[in-house]
C-alpha cells in the first residue's frame, strides 16, 4: 500500500517522543521547536546584518555635510581644526598612529600567541595545560584602563632604556628616530601594551584550532621519523594555518578600536612640526582623538568631523573582520 500511496514504510513510524511524525517532517526538520530556533537564529543573524547596515548609513549622513564642508583634503591634511568659518581637517597623522600600533601590535602578538598556543597543546603535560590556557584566557578579562595605568606607572619606567637603545643604535633609520618624548608615550609602547590586550584572542583561537589537529596526522608523522618540532611543522602548523589567520584579524581589529589605553598613553602630536616615520614619535589614533575631544562636540559641523574620522576606523574594521570570515569560509579544514 505504500507504493500506492506514496509514503515509505518508515514514514508510518512513531517519532522520538513516541508519536507518528507531522506531516511534512521527512527530515526531521519540521518539528515546531526546530521552527521556532531556525527562526530565531534567522532573525538574528538578519538584526545584526541590518544593525550594522544602520551604523554605517548614520556613520556616513552626519559625516557627508561636514565632508563636503571641508577646506582641505581629508585623506592627506595634517591640520585638524573641525569648526569655525574655515573648518580644515585631514586623517594623515591619526591614519599613521593607528596602522603603526596596530602593526606593533601584531608583529609581538602573533608570534607569542601561536608560540603559546603550540606549548599548550603539544607540548605542556595536562597539569599544567588547563591552568596555563584559563591564566592566559584570564588576560582578556582585564579592563583596558588598567593596560593603560599598568603601561604609564610601570611598564612604561623599563621600556625607556630599551628605547633609548634603539634610538641610538638605530636612530640613522627614519623608524628609530629620537623625538624627545617620554618612551611610554610613544607609538612603540602603545602597540606593546596593545599586543599584550589582543595575545588572549590569538592565544585562545589558535589553541582550540591546533587542539582540532587529527590525531591521525600527528601520529603518521611521527610514525614516519619525524621529530617532534617536524610533526607540528609539517602537520600541526598547517592544519592551523586558517585559523592563526583568523586569530590575526580579530585581534588586529581589537587592535584598530582600542581607546582608552591608548589615550592615556600616547602623546598629542603637534601638527605644526613636520610629519614623521618615527615609533618613538608621538601621536593620536583615530579612537583616541574621538575619545580625547569628545566633551567638545557642540556643533554639527564639529561633530561630523569626528563622525567621519569615526567612519575611516568603521571601515577598517569593517575591512579587517571581513578578511578574517572570508579566510574561514575559505579554509575549513581547521574545523572539520
């Protein structure tokens, strides 16, 4: 009879719960509780699409008026004088102190993170392994302001020798220039303390992926003679390699936002002096500068300069996580 009907004879067996199944629950997918979270999730995932979408088209209707009202280049001018009668404002200076930290940053960060990662996973015993991930998972926990206020008491006091160093023996190369401000407010330490607030989101991904590692491809590794740093080299590093990506953008992107560590760190820089290639220069990263003068936003042209300064670093973020989904979506090696 089920060959008349159309129905197999499985579709006349009761469902988990005992009951036969709803009509049009072949697959199990029509349940009202499966329709209920696929619609929530759906609706979710469309609230962040649209959310994102609405900060975007704010961001750039308050920045357009004030754009177009502008007197010199913003994408070149060193000058920022967001009001008056000849508002003249550019993003040259916050552009370079924001990618330099940020880049800082991640030349210290990545490279510990994966090191880190790669000890916890392959290398520490099992004592030592889950307290030495939840110490390092712990880091993101603290609050930026206290990176800032750790950075300016202390930290800042031992990184003046190593800068002047570096200033001496480097000082001939347009990136080590001396530029007669306290080590701890310059762009160098900046992207330390930086590097330090972004190594638990390197860390932590980077450790669930080389963790995903087949055990498979470890042991036909060493099985085939290979040491222990050739296994992580040629089956290890590999299988990982999306997933380091990943780490890297994300936390470059943490990088990029970063405001009151920054802000308390960082010197102004005068814009009156010639600009510099120089880390031990001082500076203001697009959060910073929004940060330091917002208590100042009392007109609407003012408040769209900032507004449009807030875009730029929109973008890059934007940009920068953007690069990181596509790498995953790419390579999912990591995860299967």
């Amino acid at each position: 009879m089920s060959s008349i009907t159309g129905h197999s004879a499985i579709d006349e067996l009761p469902g988990e719960d005992g009951r036969p199944p709803l009509e049009g629950d072949r697959a199990g997918t029509g349940r009202l509780g499966d329709r209920i979270f696929g619609g929530l999730a759906t609706g979710s995932g469309i609230f962040i699409v649209v959310l994102v979408t609405l900060v975007g088209v704010f961001l750039v209707v308050q920045a357009v008026p004030s754009l177009l009202n502008n007197n010199s280049n913003f994408l070149t001018s060193r000058e920022w004088v967001a009001s008056g009668t000849d508002p003249r404002f550019g993003i040259v200076d916050l552009l370079w102190a924001t990618i330099i930290t940020s880049i800082i940053a991640m030349l210290i960060a990545v490279p510990l993170g994966v090191a880190v990662a790669l000890f916890i996973t392959q290398y520490a015993p099992d004592w030592l392994s889950k307290p030495a991930a939840a110490l390092v998972d712990l880091l993101a926990a603290v609050p930026s302001i206290v990176y800032g206020f750790w950075g300016l008491k202390i930290a800042g006091d031992y990184f003046q020798p190593v800068a002047d160093f570096l200033t001496g023996a480097l000082g001939w190369i347009p990136f080590f220039t001396e530029e007669g401000i306290s080590a701890k407010s310059t762009l160098a330490f900046a992207g330390i303390i930086l590097a330090i607030m972004i190594l638990p989101i390197v860390t932590a991904i980077s450790r669930e992926v080389f963790a995903q590692v087949p055990t498979t491809h470890k042991e036909g590794a060493l099985a085939l003679g290979a040491t222990k740093w050739e296994m992580i080299r040629t089956a290890v590093l590999p299988f990982g390699k999306p997933g380091v990506i990943s780490a890297a953008m994300l936390g470059l992107g943490r990088a990029l936002g970063e405001t009151l560590a920054v802000t308390l760190l960082l010197s102004a820089l005068n814009t009156s002096d010639s600009f510099s290639f120089s880390i031990f220069g001082g500076g203001e990263t697009f959060a910073s500068r929004i940060a330091n003068d917002a208590g100042e936003f009392d007109s609407a042209q003012k408040t769209g300069a900032y507004i449009a300064a807030g875009l730029v670093l929109f973008i890059l973020t934007f940009i920068v996580n953007a690069a990181a989904r596509v790498v995953i979506e790419r390579r999912k090696a990591f995860s299967e």
